[in-house]
C-alpha cells in the first residue's frame, strides 16, 4: 500500500470519526424541551434555549440573534399549540433553514404528542386568549414530560444515525430513572389532592390536574388579560363561598396581584418555579419537580 493509499484511508477514518462525535445543533423554545434534549442526548447534541424561565413564551421577540441560532439549527423542540405563535412562525420564515420547518424532521412540537387540557369547544375571542389547540403548558404534568421524552429520543435517532445506540440508551436510562421519580412526586403529593388554589393564567392547569388540586379562580379576569382591582375585589367574594387554600404564580408574573389576594384573604401566595431555571432549586427536571412539590405542601399545611 502506497503512502497516498494510506493517507486517503486516515482521512477517511478521521472523517468518520469527526461526524460520528458531531453534535446536533438543537433550538429549544422553553427550558423544559432544552433540559430534556440535554438529559436525551448529552454531549451528542448542542442546546440552545430561546427563552428563560424567567420570560413568558407567549411574548418574546425574533431577535437577529434567535434568527442566527434557528439558522444552523438541526432540530426546532417547541411546546407548539400555539404557545409561540407570536415569534416562532416569524422566526421559521426568516431562517432560511428547510430543515426545521414545520412538517419536517427537524421540526418538533411537543404538545402534539400529549392529550391536551381545556380544548376549547368553540372559539371566541371576545373569552381572551383562547388557544383553539387546547392548554399548551403541558410540561408540569410529568407523565407529558415522559411521552415527549420518547419522540425526542426517536427524533435524534432519526436525524443523527450515527449516533443512534447512544440516544436509545439515554433514552431508556432517563426514563427508568423519570418514572421512579413520578411514583416518588405522585406519593409525596398525595395530601395535595383536592386543595383548591387560585392561580395567576392558566398556565398551572396541568400541574393541577395530575395532583389532583382543583383549581377555583385566576387572577386574570380573562386568559392573557392583566388583573383589575374589579376582578380582584370579584375573586374575595367568591373565596368566601369556595375557600381557596394557595394563589400560585410564576417567576415571570406580576407578583403585586397574587399578594394583594393573598393578604386580604390571609392564605399564603406562592411562586412555583414552572421551568427549568425559575429558582435556584430548579436546576433540572427532576429538582424543577422536587421543588414544585415541596413547595406546595409547604403552602398546604
């Protein structure tokens, strides 16, 4: 064998080597898909998140810079049912990127996957912002968590071959490991069925659902629409015919009104983290869950 030969087969081998090692550049719209698709892939794939958890992904910009990422992005993880219908589908049409488009591989709503909450009969919008999919904040029911965990699993598998054993091995060890996790959650939050709460937006709604909770008010007199003290004052009527126990809210909602409600009716008002990221103790999916429970029956006792 020649030197040339020679040099053509190391090349070659490096070549291979290089692509077998190349991470998948992944754009995720919420913290929750970026966690996930971290714990999925490792350090085969390379995650960018297009919000924190401290912004509210029904308003966010398309910014130059969210353009650049979406541009040499592999794979789109979104929530979808219209969660970013103010920037994503704006942000598709600006990439130039074939691969992400919806319909495409690369291109991946979660809330397509799950059964989705509050499914609107009829559309009107004079009840607000009314999401004709249904409840797109899926994620804080952990089973949701589990079926996406799958597709994502399937669709790195898919787009990157290569690497394909490695993703299936993720994906099974994350979801032995999430599952005990849920049994767990599901145990330790067992005296949180049928506390009734009030809660900023309908964004808890499936948190609710799977610890069993019933939620008897929110603070926006409309969904998307801002609280009035009209609406506060209608809420504190209520209470005193439906007591509620807890007013939830989010790291990105105004806390003023949840306090305000909470000092005059004398119950406590809690901030969950929601996302990945919404406190100190949320550093991932499974501390977001730990977290979210613990605090909750703190509210409770």
């Amino acid at each position: 064998m020649n030197k040339f030969c020679t040099l053509l087969i190391m090349v070659s081998l490096l070549a291979a080597s290089q692509a077998a090692h190349a991470a998948l550049n992944v754009l995720a719209c919420e913290p929750e898909w970026a966690a996930l698709t971290q714990e999925l892939g490792g350090d085969k794939v390379s995650v960018y998140t297009a919000t924190t958890a401290l912004q509210d992904a029904h308003h966010i910009e398309a910014r130059p810079s969210l353009i650049a990422k979406a541009r040499s992005a592999d794979l789109v993880v979104c929530t979808g049912a219209e969660l970013e219908v103010g920037w994503l589908p704006l942000l598709m049409s600006q990439t130039g990127n074939g691969k992400i488009q919806p319909g495409m591989p690369g291109h991946l709503e979660a809330s397509n996957f799950v059964l989705k909450l509050e499914v609107p009969r009829q559309l009107d919008r004079a009840q607000g912002d009314i999401h004709p999919a249904g409840n797109p904040h899926i994620h804080l029911d952990p089973h949701n968590i589990a079926r996406v965990a799958e597709v994502i699993t399937d669709r790195l598998s898919q787009l990157d071959p290569a690497n394909a054993a490695t993703y299936q091995a993720r994906g099974k060890a994350f979801q032995e490991r999430w599952q005990a996790a849920i049994q767990r959650w599901e145990q330790e939050g067992a005296p949180l069925k049928g506390v009734p709460v009030i809660t900023h937006h309908k964004d808890m709604t499936y948190l609710i659902h799977w610890l069993g909770m019933r939620e008897v008010g929110n603070l926006e007199p409309k969904p998307g629409l801002p609280p009035t003290a009209g609406h506060l004052s209608e809420l504190f009527s209520n209470m005193q015919r439906e007591p509620a126990k807890i007013i939830l809210r989010t790291p990105f909602e105004d806390p003023r009104p949840s306090e305000s409600l909470a000092n005059r009716a004398k119950i406590p008002a809690v901030m969950l983290p929601y996302t990945v990221g919404g406190d100190d103790k949320a550093k991932d999916l499974f501390s977001l869950f730990d977290d979210t429970i613990q605090r909750l029956l703190q509210a409770a006792k």
